[in-house]
C-alpha cells in the first residue's frame, strides 16, 4: 500500500526534480571549461549525453510503474538517492579523470564526449526515472486521467525552465558550479526521502546508510578543490604567478582552460605571447598618427591596451562580455581602468550601437583554442568593423588554426578579402612542426603595412614576418570558403583532421 498522495504533491515532485535535472546539465558545460573550454562540441556533448541519461531513465522508470505503486515509488527514492550520489560525486570525479581521458582520445569531439558521459551520464539517468512512476500514479489515482497527464507533463517543463533560469541566471555566478551540484544532491536526498515515505518505506540500516552517503559525497563536493579563482556567469577565472622573482611580479591569466595572457608589473610595454606582440607592433605600424584611437573586442588580462596607455596613445575602448574579467585584470594584472573605456557587452553589438564611432584600429582578440565566437568572423561583422574605422583605419584579429590544415584561417581571409581592398596575414617566421596549432594574426585595411617583417618582444625578441600576396590569395583560393551570418562552419574549419 502507499499513503495517499494528492496530484499537487505528484506535480511539484515532478517540477521540482525537473529543475534540479537541467540545474545539472547547465552546470555541467560550466565544469566542463576549464578542462576542455566552452564550445559547440562542448554543449552539444553536454546536450546529447544528458538527454541519453534522461531517456535511459525513462525507460527504467517505466518498467518500475509496472509494479505496485508502493514498490515503485521506494524504487524511485532509491535512484534519486543514487542520482545525488552520482550528482555530488561528478564534482570529484571530472578532475580526477580529466587528465587521463583526454590523453587517451586525441579527437576533442570523442574526448569531450567521452568525459561528458563518464561524469554526466549517470546523474542524468537516475534523474530521468521518476517521471514515468509519478504520471502513472497521478493518472491511477485522478478522478479525471487526461488533465492528469497534461500537469505531469506541463510540471516537467516548467520545471526544466525554471531550473536552466535559476542555474544560468542565479546558482552558478552566486554559489559556484560545486556548492550548486551540493544544492541539487540536496533536493535529490529530500525527494528521494519523500517517496521512500509515501511508498511505505521502512528504515533500515542499509538505508540509513544510503543517506549517509549521500551526506558525506555532499560534503566532499563541498571540499573539493575550487579550480576557479573566481566564477563568473561566462567564465571560470584563474591567477597563476610564473615569477622567476617573487619581487618581479609576472602573472599569468587563464580563462577556463586556457592561457589568455602574461604581464609584468614593471614592464607594460612589454608582451608576453606571440598574438599579443603582433597585434601591438602591427597597430603602432599601421596607425595613421601616433595619438590613434582603437577599439578592442575582448579585454583578457587587457595587456594590450595597457601596453597602449603606456605610450600614450589616443582613446582606448575596450568591449569586454565579463565585468569578472575587467575586475581581475585590474586588480591582479595592473591595468587601471581610468586610461580606457571599458564597455561590458559583446563586441559587436558595441560597434552596432555606436553607429557614429569611428577607430583607427580595431583589435579582434576573442579567438581562442576550439572556441571562436561565430558572430565574429562573418562577413556581416568584418563589413561593420570596416565602417567603424577611420579613412586610413585598420582591422587586425588574431586566429589559431593547425599547420597542416588552414581552413579556418583561409576561410578568414577569404571573407576579409570581400570587404577588405588588403589582407595580410603575419605569423613567426619559424617553421612549425607537424601538425603544429600556430598563431596568426590577419590585417585588413586600405593599405600594406610599410614592412613585410618586425621584430618585437614576446618577450624575448621574435621576427614576425607577412605572408607574400600570391601566397594569400592562393590560401583563399584553395581552402577557404566565405563566412556568413547565415552560414560559419568555423568549429569544424578548426577541428583537428585525426
């Protein structure tokens, strides 16, 4: 026998563990970061692997709605009991396995699925059996079936919004992706409790120590290392200090899983990484006058406009998506705020919106890793960073693309190249290895820039030199393809050939 249970109960139940499912599968992209960065192939295999773990649940959950409604019901404690094990457990589990998965499967698309599923999968399946137990029990116990069955179903999408509202807009940039999976084992123990009770459950000592480990995998999430330094609503933030000299302060800004950019405190000036010792020399070669102004999309550790300020150079603004990034940047990389104007929104809406602006340079810096904001490498976009600039003004972004492969760098150039009367494309002048990712950074303007090879400091002297404009116009030709708002293949342009 089971107590009476009245449909408000079934419904909240069913909303309330719908929620906490899809918190989890926010939050999942959110821990995934900073081992594997925040991608399409990220939230597609968050996506695919939830979803799988889900449907799996519903499956199990439908057998056990063939049993007495008691029995069934004492099952469906025992998975979310399982299902907070499994949810607070993930929080220890991705580190520990991280390493090793993506050194065993070189292709990110099988790595980041693989690890999405050793973490993810089983959290989602026990989350999904419920569903099916509660709408048979509501529909067997209603006066009217139809309706029933219409509020189970309506519960579990209100549910799974209002869990992807408050994860995305409330839990992860208040308490963090670990104390947040810690909420939800938490509304995975009360319920899993709740329908142990209404299924008639009797206390045991294998019970009473299913709880008890539930309690003690939430409190090892709870003290689990933080891999953030700070959690942002876009990124997991993180200082290193790589100082030879501890009174020499040189600091290291790492954005999810990547390195964003170096700076000493004594040398502003100074760049530390190929992009940015391009993109510097580059903008001082091509700038009409020497008090020119620039616009930046994407602040990092803002070591370029930093390095600009210290000349002197015109207004500086800055477009940077994450108040979190502009808060580290000024207070552990030693960019002042007062010497630029910062504009916390995206890129390019901030050119849209500022439709009598006008730049001598603007600065792409938003190209990282697997991760590339499609939006900022059409040919809509290259077209509006054109008409920001002044008569004489000049485009420079930077771009990673494997040696042997080039397709997205040639698709860039090919777009730039509809916009643009000149393209250039600048990269060290060392020959990669096989395979190699390498840094390039493309130009477009009204004219070349008066050298075809610079020398700067990143931070030891390195040669930078121009690709010759055969060369350019063959890489376009071959391999590259027009982006568009329409159409932007750029994850799949940058993806490994293996």
């Amino acid at each position: 026998m089971t107590r009476a249970t009245p449909l408000w109960l079934l419904v909240t139940a069913q909303a309330v563990v719908s929620a906490a499912s899809l918190v989890v599968e926010i939050v999942a992209g959110r821990m995934l970061a900073p081992h594997v960065g925040m991608s399409l192939y990220t939230w597609t295999a968050v996506i695919a692997v939830v979803l799988a773990g889900f449907s799996a649940g519903h499956w199990w959950g439908g057998r056990l709605a063939e049993k007495p409604a008691g029995q069934a019901l004492r099952w469906t404690g025992g998975a979310l009991l399982a299902g907070a094990v499994t949810t607070a457990g993930a929080v220890l589990i991705l580190p520990a396995v991280a390493g090793w998965v993506l050194d065993a499967v070189a292709q990110p698309v099988w790595s980041i699925t693989a690890l999405t599923m050793l973490v993810f999968f089983l959290p989602s399946f026990f989350a999904g059996v419920p569903a099916p137990v509660l709408a048979v029990i509501a529909v067997a116990t209603a006066r009217r079936t139809g309706p029933a069955m219409g509020a189970m179903f309506a519960a579990g999408a209100v549910g799974a919004i209002a869990g992807t509202l408050l994860a995305g807009f409330v839990f992860i940039s208040w308490l963090g992706s670990a104390t947040t999976l810690v909420v939800v084992t938490a509304v995975y123990l009360v319920s899993g409790l709740l329908f142990l009770w209404l299924g008639r459950w009797r206390a045991t000592g294998a019970g009473a120590l299913a709880v008890l480990l539930v309690i003690g995998a939430g409190y090892l999430a709870l003290a689990a290392p933080d891999p953030c330094d700070r959690e942002s609503r876009y990124f997991c933030l993180r200082v290193e200090d790589i100082s030879a000299d501890p009174a020499d302060p040189v600091r290291l800004m790492v954005i999810d899983h990547l390195a964003h950019g170096i700076s000493a405190r004594r040398l502003p000036e100074v760049q530390f990484t190929d992009h940015t010792a391009m993109l510097d020399r580059l903008s001082t070669l091509r700038a009409p006058r020497d008090d020119f102004t620039s616009f930046h999309i994407g602040g990092g550790n803002y070591a370029v406009p930093r390095a600009f300020a210290a000349r002197g150079t015109g207004a500086i603004t800055v477009a940077e998506i994450d108040p979190a990034v502009t808060r580290m940047a000024a207070e552990a990389f030693w960019f002042d705020p007062a010497t630029a104007t910062v504009l916390h929104e995206d890129g390019r809406r901030a050119l849209l919106t500022r439709p009598g602006a006008r730049f001598d340079i603007i600065i792409g810096d938003a190209f990282t890793d697997v991760v590339v904001p499609v939006h900022l490498v059409t040919q809509e976009f290259f077209q509006l960073a054109a008409d920001r600039l002044t008569e004489d003004g000049s485009f420079l972004m930077n771009v990673i693309d494997h040696e042997d492969r080039l397709g997205a760098l040639a698709s860039i150039v090919a777009t730039m190249r509809t916009v643009f009367p000149v393209v250039e494309v600048w990269t060290e002048q060392a020959r990669p290895a096989p395979g190699q990712r390498v840094v390039f950074v493309v130009v477009g303007g009204q004219a070349r820039t008066p050298e075809n090879a610079i020398v700067a400091r990143a931070p030891d002297p390195t040669r930078f030199g121009a690709f010759a404009d055969d060369m350019v116009a063959q890489l376009a030709a071959g391999r590259g393809q027009v982006l568009t708002d329409d159409y932007a293949p750029i994850d799949r342009l940058m993806g490994r050939a293996d």
